[in-house]
C-alpha cells in the first residue's frame, strides 16, 4: 500500500496509552480509506465499506468502554451521491443493517444514537429506523454517538440561516441580536458539545465538508491507516497526541 510507512502526523510507532482520566469529552472522524483497503485485497469497493462498518462497531465499542462522552462519525456525505449506484445502494444497505442492529442494542448498550444530516432524500425504511433509534435513545446516558448521514458541513450551515431567516421573518428574532449561539442552536449537532479531536485516516489531508462550524478550535489528526484498519492502538495513539497539545483558543499558554 502506498502509504503504509507514512505517518502525517502522531509518529510514535510503539503502543501508546492515553491518560484515561482526560480524555477529550468529543472525538469526530472521517471514516475514510475503505475503497483503497478493498482495491489493495482486489475486492470489490463494496467489500470495504462492509469492512468500515465492521470497524465502526468496534471502535464505537471500544469508545463507550473507555468511558468516552460524544463519538462522531462521517459515514455519508452530501458529495456521496455522485457515486454511481451500486456503490451508494451498498452503502445504504449497510445502513439498514447497522441500524436494525442498533434497535436491539441501544437500550442494552445504554448508548444514544442520532442521524445527522438531511435524513429526508433518504428511503422511508431507514428514516424509519431513525425514527426509532430516536426513540430507543431516549434516557440513555452512556456514549452519544452521532451517524452524519447524508451530511455536508455547507448544507448544514444554509440550513440553519434559512432557519434562522424563518425566525426573523416570524418576528420571533431580530436580525442584529442573532449570535454564534443562536447559529449553533440551529445546526444539526445543537446541544452536543463542539468536538476536541478530529481524526482522518486513509491519508488525506483535508476536511471534506465535515463539522465545518463546529471544527474552529478542533485538534486535528491525520493518518495514513485506512479506516477498516484503524484499531485500538490507532486509536490510543490519536488521543495520546492530542492530549500532547496547547490548547490556546487564541489566548497564551495557561502557566
Ligand atoms: C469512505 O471510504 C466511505 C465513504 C465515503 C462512504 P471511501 O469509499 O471514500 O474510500 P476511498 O477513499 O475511496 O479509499
Ligand atoms: C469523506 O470522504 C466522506 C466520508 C468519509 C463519509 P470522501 O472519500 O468522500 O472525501 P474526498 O472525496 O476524498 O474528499
Ligand atoms: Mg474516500
């Protein structure tokens, strides 16, 4: 595999453990590099995105054993689309799986699951389904996992101005009162904090239209693994790094 020495950023080639008693409250990742990890076998693509959703089960499961707050995932973005259909139609049959999967499980697992992103272009059995994790998730006070699922960062910010337009138009908002606030009341991620570490395997070095709000003071880490391929150790490395760093948000070191 092209990448497969290559480390962006992080470089520690030896396990590492992170200091579990501060972990960041909210971890996102871009669940990148499975086509890559299914060509590499000579699988078909489709091979890799069973393969990526195997591992968003073991990572979400490792997460909530660790005692993580918030885990976000980049399953399906606004881009996906234009895949051609075979590959879009897998895709959103591994959703169903997971999801009728996650229906027995929630309660059990005391994990809350939301769909963020525009759930509405979507089949009626999987917004269903939603419909139903919602319910499932009610109460439940363990790890809060958010599934962006046809999701843009840019459709998400246009939906909360047309929002916040309605509002104005409603007299309920004056347009010079509105504040970073109101704006973040109005995203699909409202109420849940901004994430602290974003994580891209598969080696790509850029955002791809995610969490492009909430990302302002994300800590950012990069990978050349490929995301079926990103354990534990991968894992602990990413929160290890991160909790390496200076958090300033503009201001000076803390002393
Ligand atoms: C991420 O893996 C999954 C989705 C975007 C749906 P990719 O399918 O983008 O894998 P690569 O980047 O082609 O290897
Ligand atoms: C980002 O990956 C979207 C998801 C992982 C769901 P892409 O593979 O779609 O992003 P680009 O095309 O490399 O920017
Ligand atoms: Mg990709």
């Amino acid at each position: 595999m092209k990448f497969k020495n290559l480390r962006i950023f992080g470089g520690r080639e030896k396990p590492v453990t992170p200091d579990f008693s501060r972990l960041p409250q909210h971890i996102a990742i871009i669940m990148d590099g499975n086509g890559r990890w299914a060509t590499a076998r000579a699988l078909p693509r489709t091979a890799g995105h069973r393969a990526g959703s195997e591992n968003f089960r073991r990572i979400a499961t490792l997460c909530n054993d660790i005692g993580l707050k918030y885990l976000t995932v980049y399953a399906f973005s606004t881009e996906n689309w234009s895949r051609p259909k075979n590959e879009v139609d897998a895709i959103m049959s591994l959703f169903k799986e997971y999801l009728i999967e996650a229906c027995g499980e929630l309660t059990k697992k005391n994990i809350t699951l939301k769909i963020i992103g525009d759930t509405a272009p979507l089949s009626e059995d999987i917004r269903e389904l939603i419909r139903e994790t919602d319910r499932l998730s009610l109460g439940n006070t363990g790890l809060h996992v958010n599934v962006c699922l046809n999701y843009g960062g840019r459709a998400e910010i246009v939906r909360a101005a047309q929002t916040l337009a309605q509002k104005v138009r409603n007299g309920e908002l004056n347009p010079e009162q509105i504040s970073a606030a109101d704006f973040s009341a109005c995203l699909d991620t409202a109420g849940i904090p901004d994430p602290d570490l974003i994580i891209r395997p598969s080696g790509e070095l850029r955002i791809s239209n995610f969490l492009l709000w909430q990302s302002a003071y994300a800590e950012y880490y990069f990978t050349s693994v490929l995301w079926p391929d990103f354990d534990q150790e991968e894992l602990f490395r990413a929160i290890a790094d991160y909790q390496g760093r200076s958090r300033r948000y503009g201001g000076i070191e803390k002393r």
